[in-house]
C-alpha cells in the first residue's frame, strides 16, 4: 500500500519512521470504502493511545540500531497535539444502584484508580479522567461496567422482573392468539411467505381477467419484475409452501397464514410534505386517505396424508370436509357459528366450494382446490384450502366464550333420516331440525349420506343424530 517511490525494497537505506494516531471512525469508513485493510489500520478502528507515538516511534529507531545495525539521525518533527483527557462525572453510589451490589464509594475510586482513570470526590459527585488508552470510557455507565467487572458480575444478584406495565393485549391480539390455538390444535403450522405476486400467480390460481383479486396494488420498488404487486390473497404463498415440503417427502402438510392482503382505493395520489415538521391532522387524514384497504386475512391450506395408515386402519388424505372443520373450528373458538353453503369461486372446484357465512354475513370461502391449481403449483389432486377475513371475524367474535354446559340428566337419543332434493343442501335440513327440535335439543350430527335407486333419481337421504337432554335445574 503507497506510492511505488517510497515503499521499501532491497535496495533501500534511508528509512524514515512515522507513528501516527488517527480517529477510529475516518479509518474504518477509509478501509471499507477502498476495500484496503491492514494491521495498523484495524487496530486504530477499535481506538490505540493518542499520546503513544512519540515512543512508539522511538522504540522503533532504537530496534533498528539494536537489531538492523542502522544509524539514528538526529531531528524529530512532531505535529499536532494529543486530545485533552476525557472527564466523566458520575454520582458515587450509581454502581450500587444499578448492579444492586453494595458497593462503597470508596470501592469505587479504588476500582476505578486500579483501571488507570485518575479520580477526584467532590462529595456525593466522582469526576473522573480516563486514561488515553481507554477511549470507550465516555459516559457513566461505562464507569459503572468497570467497577462491576472489578467486584465480579457474579456477584450481581437475581432479581425477578417486575410484572409488565401497561393493560395487556389488545382485544385483537387476544382474538388472534385464539384462533392460532385452535389452529394448532387442528394440526395446523403457522407460515409466513412473501406477499408479492405477479400476472401468472393469478394465472395459474384460474382468476377470470375481470376478478376483483386480480386488482392490486402496485409497488414502487420490487423484489422481482414477475411479482411487480402486493397480494390480494394469501393463498398463493401457501400453496407454494405446501409443494416445497411435500416435494421433500413430507406426507401431508396443513399450513396457515395471517396476514394482510391490499386492495386500490381510488381517492388520488398520497401528497408528499416535506420533512421538516410533522403533518398537522388535516395532513395526516389526507395521507391515511391515499394508503389502501388492508384487511387481516387467514388461509389454510391442506394438502396430502390428513390421517396416517397404520395397525389402526387405513390412512386418509385432506378433503373439502377437512377444510370445512377447520373454518368451523376457528368460528367455534371465537364464539361464532360458520355456516357453509355451496358456490362457485375460484380457484375453488365448482361443485366442492362453498361460502362461509356468519350471521348471514360473507366472511370468505372453503373447500376443494380445482384440478388445475393443483397441478399449476405441484399439489396432490382434490387439496383444500380456507380463506376468511379475519378482521371481520374477530369483529364478530364473542369475548368470551361460555363454557360447556353439563346436565346430570341422562341423555335421549333420536335419528332421524330424510329424503330430500339432490340440490338442497345438508346445512340447510339441520337448521330446520335445530329450529324444530325444541329447547331440550343438546346436538345434531350428520352420520349419513345415501343416494341410491330406492330413493329415487334426485333426492339423497340425510340421517341425522339428535341428542336431547334436559338442563341441571338450578338450586
């Protein structure tokens, strides 16, 4: 490193010596930015004694007439002046404050003296002056970390924390640990994937050109020019998870995602203020105006082996029905009841979709993937997959739920099996039994599905489990 007239070689006789001291934060931007490095230079990046140099230098001359056999000319130049000596004040009983040891103010300067700082007690008050070779010694604390390494750390005793301020989780971030318990407690893994995606993401998702999922929110700066956009659904970041772990040999996988999905809103571009104050209300309605609708989403997606083979029976893999309890499990878990009836929505098979409702309310969609998703992403055939709004969900949710109710009666049980249309759905008879069976109805179970030439072409045959059991009387 240097000039090629002034580096040393074979040839050369006349050395000049030069000890310099130079500020650590210069030297280490210098090296980084000319990828240049060396010993001296990493040694001044952590800080070296400013006031060394002038013996530093001589010891080198006398090296070279001890050990080279070279001759020391008279002159030296020196330029410049050290830094003056850094004082830090301090209160004297701030280390036995902050480490809880009882430490004396006297243990203090004696430790502090015994580090090299030159120490002076002007009552409750310690001034002190760090030695040049201790350029980290800049405030208080720095002094109190030096006298507890000196006492010993072990020597610091454990103290519990104290319970946490504040008033705890909001009622969202209660809502949201709920339904990850009910979630997991379904068998699912929570995921998280990058929510970017492009024309071919909702190519192969089977989206018509007019879908509304298909409106998105451009960005500015993309990770890749193929997924230019912000998500509308999560659903194509599982599905992609999904076929890298059952790519690896993993059986079946039951993943979900909470995460927000962005759509446009049209109100004009967001005004840009300067930044030298802050946005008055005015100002920040406008900016809040221009950002878009995120809403909180949840998707689970099911894919492959639900239930292992075995001693036990034969295994079986993820359904539409799987998909369906799960959507009902989480509504369960916030107080809700899911109702499910058949649709048509991609990437959703038209004849295995159906719509949530809560309430009569649209909350999202579940049920069978179509075939060609499945294989656009490299899924197993008739995989599930759930999609809510969760943020509706959660406005919706009950606080707390009521626990079971237990009778001491014994139970009645009843089952009854009826005919219907082909088209109409199961949910739709249990709710008229529910409407029907009375106070004392405890549940209603579908255990039966029949179609067949002795009830007809069009119809299917619904048998039903209710149970009835009477309320424990109040004392």
């Amino acid at each position: 490193m240097g000039g090629e007239t002034t580096e040393m070689s074979g040839s050369t006789t006349n050395v000049l010596v030069e000890a310099a001291h130079w500020d650590a934060v210069s030297m280490f931007r210098t090296g980084k930015r000319h990828r240049i490095s060396s010993e001296a230079g990493k040694r001044n990046e952590r800080g070296v004694d400013p006031t060394i140099c002038e013996a530093a230098a001589d010891r080198v001359v006398e090296l070279l007439v001890e050990l080279g056999g070279g001759t020391a000319e008279p002159g030296v130049t020196v330029v410049g002046t050290p830094p003056a000596p850094r004082v830090v004040e301090m209160a004297a009983h701030l280390p036995a404050r902050v480490t809880g040891i009882d430490i004396a103010p006297a243990t203090t300067t004696d430790h502090l003296e015994a580090v090299g700082c030159r120490v002076e007690v002007d009552g409750d008050r310690v001034r002190a002056t760090a030695p040049p070779w201790r350029p980290d010694l800049t405030d208080p604390f720095d002094l109190v970390e030096e006298v507890a390494r000196v006492v010993g750390y072990d020597q610091v005793p454990s103290v519990l924390p104290r319970e946490a301020t504040g008033r705890g989780l909001t009622r969202a971030q209660r809502l949201r640990r709920r339904v990850g318990r009910a979630l997991a407690g379904a068998g699912c893994v929570e995921v998280v994937s990058f929510p970017f995606v492009g024309d071919a993401t909702f190519d192969a998702l089977g989206l018509d050109d007019d879908d509304p999922l298909r409106s998105t929110v451009g960005l500015a700066n993309p990770l890749s020019a193929e997924e230019p956009a912000y998500t509308t659904t999560l659903l194509p970041g599982l599905l992609r998870a999904a076929h890298r772990n059952l790519s690896r040999g993993v059986p079946g996988v039951a993943l979900f995602e909470t995460g927000t999905v962005a759509f446009p809103v049209d109100r004009g571009p967001a005004p840009i203020y300067g930044v030298d104050r802050r946005p008055d209300d005015a100002e920040l309605h406008k900016l809040l105006e221009a950002l878009p609708h995120q809403p909180l989403h949840l998707a689970v997606v099911l894919a492959g082996e639900r239930e292992r083979a075995g001693w036990w029976g034969p295994g079986r893999e993820a359904g539409w029905a799987d998909a369906i309890a799960v959507a009902r499990r989480v509504g369960a878990d916030l107080g809700l009841t899911v109702e499910p009836r058949q649709a048509s929505r991609m990437p959703w098979h038209p004849g295995r979709c159906a719509v949530l409702l809560v309430g009569g309310e649209e909350v999202g969609h579940a049920g069978e993937l179509h075939p060609k998703v499945c294989a656009a992403f490299g899924i197993p055939a008739r995989s599930a997959a759930v999609e809510v709004d969760l943020d509706r969900l959660m406005a919706l949710a009950v606080d707390v739920v009521p626990g079971p109710t237990v009778s001491g009666f014994p139970v009645a049980k009843e089952d009854v099996a009826l005919v219907v249309p082909a088209h109409v759905p199961a949910a739709q008879v249990e709710a008229a039994l529910r409407d029907g069976a009375g106070e004392l109805l405890e549940s209603v179970r579908l255990f039966d599905v029949y179609t067949g030439e002795q009830i007809g072409e069009g119809s299917k045959s619904l048998a039903f489990a209710l149970r009835f059991r009477a309320p424990r009387p109040h004392p």
